[in-house]
C-alpha cells in the first residue's frame, strides 16, 4: 500500500526511509543479509518504491567505517539505476568523531570537514543525491556530541554549499542550520508514550521557520532490549495505533494550504531498535471466515482501523489463489454467486489487507460447494 495513503488530504509530502547500513558484521545483530551486497540494496529499494517512499537516508559513519560506506555506494549505485524515481542522502552521525575524539590534539571541526568534503566528492555529486533547489542536503545525528563545533568553519571550508540538517526542535535555530529532522524520543517510566509532546514541540517549530525544511518523523515503536547495548527502553506499537498515530500528528499542524516539506520514515531496518518497516508492522489483528451458502461472511479481532480493504481469494486445490473483488473496511460478507464458477468445491479465504507497511492477516480456509450455474 502506499504510504502517501496515511498522509494529511492533499499533502504534496517527500517521503523517505532512514536506512541502516552496516548489518552483516559481527558487532551487530544478525538480521539475515550483509547490508553492503548491492542485491540487497536493490530488494530494498524496490521495496521500499512499492509503498511510495522516494529515497533513503543513510546513517553515515564516515569513510573510515568500511561497511556502511560500501553501501552508501552500493546504494548510491542503485538509485541511480532507478532513472530519477528513487534518491539517497547522508545522514553524517556524531559516532563518525568517535576516533578523533579519542585522539589526543585531533581538531573535530576539521575531521566534520574532512567528511563532509568525502560525502560531497563521492555522493552528493551524483544526480540520485537528494537535493533541495539544487543544493545536497547533508543531515546530522547529535554531531556536537563531544562539544560544539566550529560551523561556521564548517560552512566555509566543505564544498557544495550543502544544506545542513540538524534535528529535533532545536535543531531549527542551531548555527548554520537549513533545517531540522525529528527523531523517536522515548519516555523510559512509559512505554505507552509515543512522543506525542516531542512531535508537537518539532512541528510547532517548523511551522514558526517557514524557510527552514522541515522534515517531519513517524515510527511504529522502539524498544532495544535485543541490542548488545540495551538500554531498556521501549515505546509499545500497541498493534500498530502508534504508526497510524505518528501519521495523524501531522495533520494537526500541515495542510494542503501549508505544506509538511518531507517526512523521514523512523527506520526502515533498524532491527537492534525494533523501529524496521522493512518487515511489516504486526496489527495483532486476526480474521475468521465462514460461509452460507453463496455468501462468504468474516469477523475482526483487533482494530479495523489498521485494516485497508480486505480481498477474498478462491482456490481449487488450496495453493494457487485467485483474488475476487475488493471489499471496503467494515463490510464483512460477499455474495460468489455472481461470479458463476463452475460445479466443484472450491477453497476460499478472506485477506485482511494492511494500511501501508501493516502486515495483511489471512482467514482460515472455508469450503464453497457450488453445482455451477
């Protein structure tokens, strides 16, 4: 499904994805892929083009951090296979002056300026690279880590002219700022806050800097406890009311008549946070079919409203299945009839067809007899 469906009416919005590249060494969670294989990235992104997101951002490491920089090329690569329908951009983490800040007289204004001056030389030249009225934007996660930085030296020194990105609300008045990224905060006495507060704060500032690009944040959950590095910290999906949640924030501040620039999806594969999409995100929902005769009825448990439409499929030998008409959310019945199949009992089951990336719920199988007509 699309995921321009759960946007505000009217919302010119550029989606994208924050992409985690580096799974497939050993000091992460093993998810099942090497996050650098150019294969991957290429699943990935047609998958990600399946529900209408534009492009992804990549928590960047520097070029000194193997894995994720081979796949900023792998992605790199790819979206510009993708003939301008897919694009990527660098998302420069604070981690990235870990080693410089270790490092004794290491100046880390100047190791920003190195990276930036590697992103730009080998990424955002590239016509996949997102750009914003023809200037690449470059964002940031928690850079001023180890102490603020010299941005105006910053600005001065790294080729491009990019436009900066910083996050949170705060992130609309720091030094050199163009803009501001929101995030998942978590509210570690209750896992049933989804950030509600946080998401007000964000988009009241973005509508206050109407020149800066916001870009706004929706996410299914977070919880870490699988990481090595747990925190213990948990925001509940609630079977996936905090996705559509997220979603409807937006609509308290954006309309068609002010727009929300751009929203980044929180994440699309960060498995060690519980946030990845990539997967689908459980609704808890489950469907029971039954059938008199030529009508085909089913019940819901768990909330309709994560439910799109539902589709019956109809079968001869239970394997191979044929889709029937769709049927709007709370309409629970068919009538086959109309459909004259041929004499013989057939299989039919009832999918339960998810809002964007809300995994679909399939039926148990009901037994149609019909002497064809």
């Amino acid at each position: 499904m699309d995921t321009r469906t759960l946007l505000y009416p009217g919302a010119t919005t550029k989606i994208y994805a924050h992409f985690m590249a580096w799974f497939g060494q050993s000091s992460h969670m093993d998810v099942g892929y090497t996050s650098s294989d150019p294969n991957q990235v290429s699943r990935q992104v047609s998958d990600a083009l399946s529900r209408g997101i534009s492009g992804f951002i990549e928590d960047w490491y520097g070029q000194n951090n193997t894995m994720p920089n081979t796949t900023a090329f792998a992605l790199k690569a790819e979206a510009e296979s993708r003939n301008g329908a897919f694009q990527f951009a660098i998302m420069e983490d604070g981690g990235a002056l870990n080693k410089c800040n270790a490092t004794a007289g290491c100046d880390l204004t100047g190791q920003m300026i190195i990276d930036l001056t590697y992103a730009y030389n080998n990424f955002e030249t590239s016509p996949a690279y997102m750009k914003i009225n023809g200037r690449p934007a470059v964002f940031f996660f928690d850079p001023d880590r180890y102490g603020t930085l010299d941005w105006a030296r910053v600005v001065a020194n790294v080729p491009g002219n990019p436009l900066l990105i910083f996050q949170n609300s705060g992130g609309f008045t720091h030094a050199q700022s163009n803009g501001s990224i929101s995030w998942v905060i978590i509210n570690t006495s209750n896992a049933n806050d989804w950030s509600q507060s946080y998401l007000d704060n964000f988009y009241a500032a973005g509508v206050a800097h109407p020149l800066a690009h916001a870009f706004g944040a929706t996410y299914k959950g977070f919880n870490d406890t699988a990481a090595s590095w747990s925190l213990n910290r948990i925001v509940n999906q609630n079977c996936g009311q905090t996705w559509l949640s997220t979603f409807a924030e937006m609509g308290k501040y954006y309309s068609q008549a002010t727009q929300l620039e751009s929203l980044q999806l929180v994440t699309w594969n960060d498995y060690e946070e519980a946030t990845e999409i990539e997967t689908g995100i459980d609704n808890c929902v489950s469907v029971s079919a039954s059938i008199s005769g030529n009508v085909v009825s089913w019940t819901v448990l768990g909330n309709e409203n994560t439910i799109d439409h539902y589709t019956p499929f109809i079968s001869i030998d239970g394997e191979h299945l044929m889709p029937l008409s769709d049927v709007p959310a709370g309409v629970h019945s068919m009538d086959i009839s109309s459909y004259h199949f041929a004499s013989g009992s057939y299989s039919v089951y009832i999918k339960a067809m998810g809002k964007p990336s809300i995994k679909n719920q399939v039926s148990n199988k009901v037994t149609y007899t019909t002497s064809g007509s």
